[in-house]
C-alpha cells in the first residue's frame, strides 16, 4: 500500500454530510465506478454483507446519497449531494442495494456492479478505510495490487510512485529530532513533499485553505444551522448565552471550545462545509479547540497553519498502523486520533518542539483508549458531539501538561500500536454497526423507530 498523504488521507476531505467513511468515501467509490466504465451508468447494484457497518447504516449515514452523487460525478463538497438520488432517478439511473453475505468480508465494504448505456459492464469491490479514504480490492473479479493510478484522479494531492521517504516511522523521526530539532510541521512538510507531487508552498496554501474553512464552519453554527433530518437541535447559540445570565462555571476558554465543537458539529448535521479532521464524525475537535486556542493565545494565522501540520503529521503515524475506521476500532480511531491530532497542533501552536508535539499526542491517546463507536439511531451525533467535545478538551489538557513539563510515559509509538490491539480486540457491535452500547438502549431503539417511520411516510 502506498504512504498515506497528509492532505489526500489525514485533514480533509473538505466535504459534506454525516461520515466519511460513510458519505465521503461512497461519493468517491461512485465516481470511480463512472470512471471505470468510462461511461453514463444506467443500472448500479450495490451489495453490503450483514456482518459489516454498512448494511445497516448505508441510508442513516449517508451513504445511498454519496453513491448516488458519486455515480452523477458530483464533487464530495457538492451543495446539490442531498438531492443526488433524486437526480438519479430523473436521469433514469437505478439504483439497487441488496444485503449478502461474500467471501471478500470487511466492515466498509462495497461489492459494486455497474451496467452503462452501451450495454458495457465492470463489478468491483472497493473499501472505505477511514476518513473518505477508498481502497479498490478487485476489479472484474480480479484482485488489485496496486490502486495508485484508480484512486489517485480522486484525490487532492496526486501521489509519487515509489516515494523516498524522509522518516519510514516515529522512531526514525525521533532521532532526527535528537539530531536537528525543530518542529513537527517542518517533518510534516518535509514528508508531504516527499510523497506527492506538491512544493512547500503548495502546502502550505491547502493548509491555508483548509484553516479558512474550519473557521467558517466555526461561525456558519453560531449563526445558527436548520436541517429536518437530525436528532439534536441547534444548540451552540445557548453556550453564547449563557454566560451573560451568569450561568456557567468560569471556564472562559474551554467554554469557547465547547461552543466551537458543538457550531462545526451542527454544521456537519445540516449538511454545511466541513474539513473531515481525521474524519466527518470526529470534525468538530480540531477546529474546536485550535482555533479559539489561538485566537485566546494571540497566534498569527501562520502559526495556526503549521499547526494543522503537525496535526496532520501525527495522523500518518496512526493511518500507517490503525486508519481511522470506527468499523474497524471504534471511537477511539476517530475521536481519539482527532485528540492526539490536535494534541499535538496545540503544542506547536504554543511554540513547542517536534518531540514536545508527539509527547502531547500521546498522552491524549493514552486517555482515550477503548472509546467504542454506538451512534444512536445510525445518525453521526449522539453520542459524537459530546465525544468530540471530550476530545477537545482532553488535547487542550494534553498539551498543558506538556508544555507544563508532564511526563508522558509511554511513547507515541506504542500507545498507537496498544490503540491498534484494543481496536482489533473491540466486540463488532461496538464498532458502528449499532448493535451495542447506546444504539440499543430503549431510548435510542425509540428514537430509531420514530426516525425510520417518519422516513416511510417521506418516502
Ligand atoms: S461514536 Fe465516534 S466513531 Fe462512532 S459515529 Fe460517533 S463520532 Fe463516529
């Protein structure tokens, strides 16, 4: 498998909807089935196997409409997603979705059959692996070794082949930092040149843009979102007000971090812009807590972009050994990479060395183990708000006490590698499948049957 890239796999993709693994991922598996029939489809038939994650989450996560949307050749970021069934359907597009079991098992699956106007057909398997992340398996029934020049087209960042690499792993990258110093968004840089097609300057510049789109996200939610198809209401705006009454615990900045997560979390919700900071679920932690960080710090908008590199850099080490699929680890790969992520940026944001920031993930990786995905009622927001708050919080806390002098005992390296062992230990149903914890509570199973009639009386 070639190295993951910091902007095609770890921040971003700049997207829509409620997953990425769910919505992004699907949109890009459609848009490489048009490309490998290189021709309007006119028939695609989609088969999930009922012991993976999308069986039973395909609609309530997103991923029908990401199919949908992918299959027309819409762009992840699309404003129109939301209605690519329907245009589907207009454009005399079928779509069908059947539950079966196959050999080639995995979670986040897509077995995909696709007819075209000429009569031309292509099958394949791909899988989401995480963060919009795509893995194509098989074509034609045939296994793929090698998917660089498939995936690639859909990616931001066009990958080398056979890259050097400046550091293969966070041991090699330690000693350079024994030997040189500096900080972790120099390595960032250094390795993100090295694997793509992409100068320093550019970069930086996607950096750049995906900062402005997480401070838009930031005040679309505070300015308030509606979307009829969520579990929780608007609820940012009540953190703005409640001060004022006096209501609050004085907790000025974590105050403003928690108002923050919930405003990009809201616009996940409702559809709006959001970078996937690992993932679309766990969005709302980085932003959350680097940006109001920063702004309560006085830092400039460079140091904030270098920031996200840093983030971006500890989230190769966790892609490499986990990814960040909570059908594959649970909550922990998402919510609590975002932690580490962020844990680290904080640190470099405050001026901290390269090994500061990788003490800094650690530690918030460390407080965050186990952390099972049960998202109620298939929507990406019970219980995810709250653990992205946690998330945030917990990286803020991280990252004082490293830059406090904490020790954080355990190396970066291994508590990703014991993050790994938990998650391939985790029980399936609490591994987004919602078959466990608070999907099954009688609340959410209330929850979940009000939504599914409303959604028939829709239909
Ligand atoms: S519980 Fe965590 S991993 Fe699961 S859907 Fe929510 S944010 Fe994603």
């Amino acid at each position: 498998m070639h190295p993951p890239s910091i902007f095609n796999n770890i921040l971003g993709p700049v997207m829509r909807g409620p997953s990425s693994s769910h919505t992004a991922a699907a949109v890009r598996i459609g848009r490489l089935g048009r490309r490998l029939l290189s021709e309007e489809p006119v028939y695609a038939r989609f088969t999930f196997d009922p012991r993976g994650s999308v069986a039973t989450t395909y609609r309530g996560q997103g991923s029908a409409m990401g199919l949908a949307a992918g299959l027309l050749g819409m762009d992840i970021a699309d404003k129109d997603l939301l209605k690519a069934e329907e245009l589907c359907s207009r454009k005399g597009l079928k779509i069908e979705y059947r539950i079966e079991k196959f050999s080639d098992a995995h979670p986040n699956i897509y077995n995909t059959y696709l007819k075209g106007a000429s009569g031309k057909e292509v099958s394949f398997m791909a899988i989401s692996t995480g963060g919009g992340n795509v893995r194509l398996t098989r074509l034609n029934n045939e296994p793929v070794d090698d998917d660089l020049d498939y995936i690639n087209p859909l990616m931001p960042v066009r990958l080398k082949r056979d890259p050097v690499l400046p550091f293969k792993n966070i041991n090699e990258l330690v000693k350079l930092l024994e030997q040189k110093g500096g900080a972790l968004s120099d390595y960032a840089v250094r390795y993100e040149t090295a694997i793509g097609d992409v100068s320093e300057e550019d970069a930086l510049i996607l950096a750049r843009s995906y900062m402005f789109i997480m401070r838009e996200a930031i005040n679309d939610g505070l300015a308030g979102t509606s979307y009829e198809d969520r579990l929780l209401p608007r609820q940012s705006h009540l953190f703005s007000q409640a001060p004022e009454k006096g209501q609050l615990i004085p907790a000025s900045l974590a105050n403003t971090i928690i108002r923050s997560v919930t405003a990009v979390m809201e616009v996940k919700s409702a559809m709006g812009l959001i970078v996937a900071a690992p993932t679309a679920g766990s969005c709302g932690t980085l932003p959350g807590v680097l940006l109001p960080s920063a702004e309560a710090a006085c830092r400039t908008e460079n140091e904030i972009m270098k920031a996200l590199l840093a983030a971006g850099m500890v989230g190769i080490f966790i892609a490499n050994e986990c990814g960040f699929a909570a059908e594959e680890g649970g909550c922990q790969y998402e919510c609590g990479s975002a932690s580490g992520m962020a844990a680290a940026a904080l640190v470099e944001l405050m001026g901290g060395d390269g090994q500061m920031s990788l003490n800094a993930a650690s530690m918030a990786l460390q407080n965050t183990l186990g952390m099972i995905c049960d998202p109620v009622a298939d929507r990406v927001e019970v219980p995810c708000l709250g653990k992205n708050i946690m998330a945030a919080l917990n990286a803020l806390a991280a990252a004082n006490m490293t830059i406090a002098g904490y020790d954080h005992v355990i190396p970066l390296d291994e508590v990703i590698k014991a993050m790994k062992e938990v998650g391939d230990d985790m029980n399936l149903k609490y591994r987004c499948t919602c078959k466990g914890g608070l999907s099954t509570t009688p609340t959410a199973r209330r929850i979940h049957k009000d939504l599914s009639s409303s959604d028939k009386e829709v239909e």
